[in-house]
C-alpha cells in the first residue's frame, strides 16, 4: 500500500509501471482518475478548484480506507495519490490504483476506495470564479454510495 | 491542561482562525461540550452550534458530538469532506 498527498501532478502511466515492475503475479489492474470538472459559479465560469486537507489525519484516514479493502479483498497493490492546492479545470485531482489476480477484486476495491475517499477522507474542495469563491458542499449521494458495501456486508 | 484545536475549509475562513490552544476547562468533557463553550464567544464563533452537519475529528479520527476530550487532544471542526 502506498498513498501520497502532493501539490504536483501524476503520471497514472508511470504509476502502473512502478507498480507492475518485476511482477508476473498480477492478473487484473483497475485504476480510476478523478479530474476537475469545468463548471459555473454564477454565472462566472470557474478558473480554478482549491483543495484544501488535514495533514496528518488525511494519510491516516486513507491508511485505514485502504487496510479495509485489503482486508475486504485479496488485493496485490495499492497505490493512490491525492492532489491538494489549486487546480485547473480539466487537471487530474485523484488516482487509484488496485492490482489484484482478478477483476473482480480490483473492480470493487478501486470503487470501494474511492466511495470512502469521498466522504471520510478530510478533504475540502472549493471553487474559485473571477469574482466569487464557494465552497463545495457534499452530496447525499456520496454518502449513500457507502450504504451498498455495508449492505453487502451482512 | 490545554487542548490544541484546528478548523477547516469554510468554518476556518468563517472563524478567521486556522488553529489555537485553549486552556480546558475541568468540565467540558465532550466534543459537544467544547462546541457550547466557544460558541460562547459569540459571532462568528456560534458558527461552530448553528452549521449544518459540521464534523469533529479528535486526534485525528472522525468523532461523534458524544467522543470524549481530554487535556492534550488535538481536536479538529469542519464541514463534511469533499474529495476526491
């Protein structure tokens, strides 16, 4: 397991191959990149998106988010990297990256991580147009997103 | 004994205040107690009873409105989270 809070871009390429290197056990790579969404403040286009987190708490969080699917799953690696400061619309903000021997491990822990990144990681997005500055509020859609792996828990 | 408090996001741009220490008073003992008592201040701070779903973590890990706090904790407020 690797995670990595960073104000610089990443190569989801480079990532695969580092991942991937030296290894002839792996039989299934699901990756998923989050990318800021060009979008209306107003009636302003946004010029930019400010991440903002929790050092500390942030690694910890996403630690345990990816211990869970380890524990969840038979997983061979994971990698993410979470991009935090501003950034343009169309730039990468999230990379997940789970290799396992089969998709259907990789396919759920990659959708697994992601749905617990979005709603208990501390990150906080806000979005900045020419004139205004609003910060983005979650959505009950996220949170719901988690219920199904609770569900299929018991 | 102090406690260290942060805040985030729109609560920290709302207070003006990223961080501070903060002498504990022998009573509070929970999270929903230590909100009342800087809410106490008055505005801005009553920002931190009337936000909706505002969330608390204390030392790190997500914490509900009935998690203890003791002298030493590191006890963080801010809005739900949106990453991703």
């Amino acid at each position: 397991m690797s995670v990595t809070i960073q104000v610089a871009d990443f190569d989801c390429g480079q990532e695969i191959a580092a991942m991937t290197k030296g290894r002839d056990d792996i039989g299934a790579l699901a990756s998923f990149i989050g990318l800021v969404r060009a979008d209306t403040l107003g009636t302003e286009n946004i010029d930019s998106m400010q991440l903002e987190h929790y050092p500390g708490m942030t690694e910890k969080a996403l630690a345990e988010i990816v211990a869970a699917a380890e524990k969840r799953w038979m997983l061979q690696s994971v990698r993410v990297i979470h991009r935090v400061g501003k950034l343009l619309p169309g730039e990468q903000i999230v990379l997940v990256l789970v290799a396992a021997s089969h998709r259907g491990a990789a396919f759920a822990a990659c959708e697994f991580i992601m749905d617990f990144l979005k709603t208990r990681a501390p990150f906080w997005k806000k979005e900045v147009s020419e004139h205004y500055g609003q910060w983005v509020e979650a959505r009950d859609k996220d949170e719901m997103a988690l219920q199904r792996w609770q569900d299929a828990e018991k | 004994m102090h406690i260290h408090l942060l805040y985030f996001a729109g609560l920290r741009e709302v207070l003006g205040v990223a961080t501070e220490t903060l002498e504990l008073p022998a009573e509070i003992e929970t999270v929903a107690g230590l909100r009342e008592l800087l809410a106490a201040r008055g505005a801005p701070w009553t920002a931190l009873v009337t936000t909706k779903n505002l969330r608390a973590a204390v030392n790190q890990e997500m914490a509900g409105q009935d998690a203890r706090v003791h002298a030493g904790d590191e006890v963080a407020f801010f809005p739900p989270v949106t990453g991703g």
